[in-house]
C-alpha cells in the first residue's frame, strides 16, 4: 500500500483549499441564512461559484475514469481523499467542483453501463453541471435495504416501459434543475433474486410523475439536495431509456453504491476535523467552576478519542481509495463495508461529544453541530444501515482452513467424542 500523495494531487489539495478559504468559507454565513429561509434551492452567488471553479480547472475532481473529451481531473480514488474532506468540511461545498451526490455515482452508472445516446443526453451535461440528477431505489412500503425487496414495476411494451412505483429519499429529485432521475425497479419477476431488477432513466417531467413531498430529516428540509417522496403512475419511458441490460439493476446498484459510500465517508472526515477544531476552540474560552473546561480530564479524553477515531476511519478510507483503485471495486467490497460502519459511528460520536460540550449552543441553530449530529445519525442508516454493512462483513470473513480440534494454536488437541 503506498498513501503518498502524488504531485497532481499534493497540488490540486493546495488549489482546492485555497478556493475554500477565499470564496467558500467566506460566504458560508450567507449561505446558511439564505437556506434558513429559502424556499428555493440555492443562493444565486453558487451559481457564479461553480463557474468560477470550473474556469480554474477545479471540477469532476471526483470521476477517475472520465474519457479524454471529458471535462475534469482524472483523479484516482486515492488521489480525491484528502481533497474530498477538504470539500466535506461544510456541506455545500462539494457541489461547487461539480463533486457531489447523487450526481457522481450516477455519472459513474452512465460512464459504465450507458449507451452513446444517453451518454450524449444524460452524461454529458451532468458533466458540465447544466443538470442535476436523483436515484431512486428506496420505497415506503419495503424494507429497502434488501435491494432485492424493490416493489416498482418496470413492464416492457412493445416500444416502451411503463412504469409503477412509490419511492422516497430521492435524493435531489426536488431540486429545480433535476432533469432525470435513475429508477429501479421490477423487469422480470420470473428472474431469481439478483436478476429481476432493471433501471431505467426517467425524464423528470415524464407525465405521470406525482411529486408528493420532500421528506424532512429529523425535522430539517435539506433544500440544495431534498429527499423527495414521489409516484409514478403508468409512467412511460422509451426502450432506450434501460441503463445496461433487462435485469442487471441488482448489479448496477452494487456498483453505483460503492463510490457513493467512500465519498461520503471522505466528506464525513472533513467535518469531523471541523468538529475537533470547533471543540477545541470552545473549550479554551468556556470557563466552568473556576477553569477553562479543556483542563478538564473528560474534555481531553473527548478530544483525544475524537483524533483516534477520526485517525482511523481516515487510513480505512485510504486503504479502501487503494484498493478501488489497483484492484476494483469487487476487491474492496468489504473495505466499502468496513469504512461505511466505522465513518459514520465515528462522525456520529464525534458530533455527539461536540453536542455535549457545547452545551446548550450544541443544540441551536447558531454552530454546525446540530445538524452534523442529525447528519450523522442518518449516515448510519443511508447507504445501507450498519447491520446490513457488518453482514457483508462477517460473509467475507475468511474461515480457517481447519477444525477447532487440529487448530495448532491450541495447547491441547482437542477430541470432539463423548467420553
Ligand atoms: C438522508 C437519507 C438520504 C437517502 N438518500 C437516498 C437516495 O438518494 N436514494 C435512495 O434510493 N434511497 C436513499 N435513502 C434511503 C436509504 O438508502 C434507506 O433508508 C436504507 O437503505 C434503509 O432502507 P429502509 O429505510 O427501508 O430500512 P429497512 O430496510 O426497513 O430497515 C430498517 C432497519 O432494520 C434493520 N435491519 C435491516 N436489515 C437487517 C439485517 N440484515 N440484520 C439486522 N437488522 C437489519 C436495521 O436496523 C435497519 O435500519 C436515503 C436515506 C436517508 C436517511
């Protein structure tokens, strides 16, 4: 395993910080209070931010297999990790270097399993951050984390698809540039298990497509990327609109989800930095039964567990980056599985010590920290919950290759018959 940072990204990581210092953070007050009140989905100065981004050369910093006439970056998966927790530290950030979900995994799915037309239609002007885009697999009435559970109906005709379908957490579905959304659902029910599902791009304005609410998060609306509850009623799609082949959509899923979940847990690093810095610049000046409340003992002990675990969650990141990276994604599938536990228990612990140690301020609107903590507490549960990734986990671990009895490391041979 090699972390060291090559040239391209030890430079772009100085570029990107900079770009965040001077023109992110700045307006990041501006930014909440605007989203505090909007009813709509960004402040106009984003769009001028993204711009300006692009123009100097930061953009689709996240996509390692972009093709030569393709705009970005072609950082591997390694080479983003210490860039994306630099966007990660404040939530809108990402979106400025055309780096967020769930517009990445979902330009990852076009990359490979597109044909050239959607590619030209869908791809390309994700690419050039004209568009947004939404996916859509979770469903109301079925416990989603068993993909294999999917209810929509995807019937073919004889020149289209119709469909049928409740879904919610759509992510970015609501967002006013949406203009498709990726949807899974049932192809061939005489499939098995893994086979019966396809996916399919919907046009947003499809007719058919019931928007119904865009569900709140622990009471909060997430304006810039709204969880959205939708129906599709014999909504029609073309032939052309099947992403892969009729039954792959079990398959696409997995690989769609393998990069969701490392940039999540990338960007989950960085605000867990900002937590640490936060914490630590509260407990100096708060003074409590006589001393600053850093000389407590149960202080330090919250800060240093804090750096140990964010320590390790990042060297898992780095070492799944690798991995994706020198030998795919099947290789690290129980990386992507360790790394989705272990970042949002540590972010969620984190955020939950910053919680404590702020007080009553730990609550408010006024810090980062309320919503870090109710962020975190859904990290545990979107892209699969924690008991769905520790399966996967045990599955994979490996079984000795003999039986307790012969195991050398016993002192003892051990029999298995009755005496
Ligand atoms: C903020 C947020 C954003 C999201 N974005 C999207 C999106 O963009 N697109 C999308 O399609 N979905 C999205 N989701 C949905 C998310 O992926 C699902 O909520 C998740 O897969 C769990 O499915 P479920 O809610 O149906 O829970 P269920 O499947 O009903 O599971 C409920 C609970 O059952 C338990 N459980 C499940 N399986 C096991 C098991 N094998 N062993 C032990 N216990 C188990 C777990 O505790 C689990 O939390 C988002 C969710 C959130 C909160």
């Amino acid at each position: 395993m090699n972390f060291d940072h090559s040239k391209l990204s030890f430079d772009l990581q100085k570029r990107i910080q900079n770009y965040f210092i001077t023109h992110i953070l700045p307006r990041n007050r501006e930014w909440y209070d605007y989203m505090a009140r909007a009813e709509s989905s960004e402040p106009p100065f984003l769009k001028q931010l993204r711009q300006q981004a692009r123009s100097e050369g930061l953009w689709n910093l996240a996509l390692p297999n972009l093709a030569d006439d393709e705009p970005g970056t072609r950082l591997s998966n390694l080479e983003f990790a210490p860039i994306a927790e630099i966007m990660g530290r404040i939530p809108w950030a990402s979106q400025l270097f055309n780096c967020h979900a769930p517009d990445v995994p979902n330009m990852e799915i076009l990359q490979l399993f597109g044909t050239e037309d959607q590619k030209e239609r869908w791809l390309r002007p994700l690419l050039e951050g004209e568009i947004r885009s939404a996916f859509a697999m979770t469903e109301p009435n079925v416990a989603s984390s068993d993909a294999t559970n999917i209810n929509t109906r995807i019937e073919k005709h004889k020149d289209h698809y119709l469909i049928n379908g409740h879904k919610w957490f759509a992510a970015g579905a609501g967002h006013p540039d949406c203009k498709f959304i990726v949807v899974m659902g049932v192809s061939n029910p005489e499939g098995t298990r893994t086979k019966r599902h396809s996916m399919v791009i919907v046009p947003i304005d499809a007719p058919g497509i019931d928007i119904i609410r865009n569900v709140k998060v622990f009471n909060h609306i997430d304006m810039g990327t709204p969880n959205t509850e939708l129906k599709l009623k014999n909504v029609k799609v073309s032939l052309q609109n099947l992403i892969g082949q009729e039954g792959s959509g079990f398959k696409i899923a997995q690989a769609r989800l393998g990069p969701a979940r490392i940039h999540h847990c990338m960007r989950s690093i960085g605000q867990c930095e900002v937590l640490i810095e936060l914490m630590m610049a509260r407990a100096q000046e708060r003074v409590a039964f006589g001393k600053p409340i850093i000389d407590y003992d149960t202080t330090q002990r919250r800060i240093a567990e804090s750096r140990l675990e964010i320590e390790l969650a990042r060297l898992l990141v780095y070492k799944t980056a690798w991995l994706l990276d020198s030998q795919g994604s099947r290789a690290a599938r129980r990386e992507i599985s360790l790394i989705k536990v272990a970042v949002a228990r540590a972010f969620h612990k984190i955020a939950d010590r910053a919680v404590q140690l702020f007080g009553a301020m730990g609550v408010t609107e006024d810090t980062p920290i309320a919503n870090a903590f109710s962020w975190s507490r859904a990290f545990r549960i979107y892209d699969g919950p924690d008991e769905v990734h520790l399966r996967v986990i045990f599955k994979l671990e490996q079984k000795p290759s003999y039986s307790l009895g012969d195991s050398p490391y016993l002192y003892r041979q051990q029999s298995n018959e009755q005496d």
